[in-house]
C-alpha cells in the first residue's frame, strides 16, 4: 500500500507539471524606464516630383503636405500637413476612422525631432507618447535621416498570453483590443482588432525550454521577428527583435500583472 500511495503521489506531481502554464503565460504590461527602444532609423526625403517619402522599420511610402490621406504600406492611411517649417502633423486612420494624430517638431538647432502622439485607444485610455530622434544627416527642416533616442508613454501597451490545450496560445494586445488565436507550430494564424487591418498574422514556437518566438506578416510577408524570455523569478519578461528588413534590435522589459 506505501508502494501504490507514492506511485500515486508521483503520478499526481508528475500531471500537476504538465498542466503549469508555460513561464511565458499571463499578463505583462511594458515598462519603458527598463526598456531599450532606441536605435531605430527613420529617412524622410525630398523627392524631384514634390512629394516626400518616408522610409521606416523597412516600410516606405510616398506623401504629400496637403492633408490627403495616403497609403502607408501597413493597410492604414496617413494625413500629412505642415504647420510651419519645422512642424509637420499626420493623422494616422483605418477606413476613414482616425487611430492617432503625430505632431513632428525640429528644435530650432536642427540636431533633435520630437514626436509627440495623442489619440485614444480602444480601451479608452489617452495615448500621450514622445519619442525622440536625433539627426544623423540632412536638412534643413525635417527632410534627412534621424535615429531614434528615446520614448516615454503614459499608458503603456499590454500583452497577454493564454494557454488552450496541449499547443494552443492566445496572443493579446489587450489596450489595443486585438486577439491572435494561434498554436505553437510556427503556422500563421490571423490577428483582428478595431485598428488592425486584414492580412496580419503571427507564427509563433517554442524557441526553447523557457522562450517563446513570434514572427508577424503582413499579407505573407514577414515584417516582425521577437523573442520573449521571461525572469527566473517570472516577474519580468523581455521582449527582444523588431523589423525584419532592417535588423534592428530593441528590448522591451514586460512587468507581470
């Protein structure tokens, strides 16, 4: 009988293991004070026909100042204008319906631009971002290449992991309301949100015994690769990669909720 009771005891530790949740599983909210977003370039160019280009996370599209909504490669359409020489806005909208408003300052030495973003999100929440570049060639005025320095937010982004089954895994940008029902077999599987377009997908895998991969496409192709390697503590996750066409690196530290 003290046989069959430990043989019973291990079977019952043994099946409590394989239904923990992965460490990666929960809710995490980013805090930028831990986060390293810098680095990224962004190249707005004067073209010979008079419009502007913009190039970005290996995204480019081709605008005018004069407040029409234009095509931005990604399913939304941006709403460019000039306030004067060194400030420029743009209104970021999907089907008509405005996602965030940009106001693009050059300080008055022509080294630093400031972003300023405001809108709401589905959530309800205020989005109130800066993000600062600083020149890194070009000029006068916006027109060069600048490299991003740093972003504050008053309400950081949420993300939310949710087991289902042996290798399902739910995917959430929870402020942003948007759900990715997928499986951990790197297939793609369609996302949906009130500020997302159609044809975005995410694939995600086991990248190793504690760390979870996701790739993003748009209508195919790959835009996005992360990693996501939580604390041994599990308090914390970074998050670590970006666009897929520049290579450029960023990491996210993600606080548990």
């Amino acid at each position: 009988m003290q046989f069959s009771n430990a043989g019973l005891l291990i079977l019952l530790v043994a099946g409590a293991l394989a239904a923990a949740d992965p460490p990666y599983a929960g809710t995490w909210k980013l805090d930028p004070s831990k986060s390293n977003l810098a680095g990224t370039m962004m190249t707005l160019t004067q073209l010979p026909s008079g419009e502007m280009e913009i190039s970005a996370e290996g995204v480019s599209y081709k605008f005018k100042l004069d407040g029409n909504d234009y095509p931005d490669g990604l399913g939304d359409t941006e709403a460019w204008s000039a306030i004067d020489a060194n400030t420029w806005r743009t209104v970021s909208k999907l089907n008509g319906k405005t996602l965030s408003t940009d106001t693009l300052k050059v300080s008055s030495g022509g080294k630093t631009l400031t972003i300023q973003t405001t809108g709401t999100k589905p959530n309800g929440e205020k989005i109130d971002d800066t993000s600062t570049f600083q020149r890194v060639s070009g000029g006068p005025g916006l027109a060069g290449k600048w490299k991003s320095q740093s972003y504050k937010s008053s309400s950081p982004g949420v993300l939310e992991f949710i087991p289902s089954g042996a290798d399902g895994l739910t995917f959430k940008m929870v402020d942003m309301n948007m759900t990715c029902d997928s499986k951990l077999d790197g297939k793609d599987y369609p996302c949906s949100g009130p500020t997302l377009g159609t044809g975005w997908t995410i694939a995600l895998t086991k990248t190793g015994a504690r760390t979870l991969g996701l790739v993003v496409k748009k209508d195919g192709k790959p835009m996005y690769k992360y990693v996501y390697t939580p604390s041994a503590d599990g308090k914390t996750m970074t998050e670590t990669g970006g666009s897929i066409a520049t290579n450029e690196k960023l990491k996210a530290v993600l606080v548990r909720q």
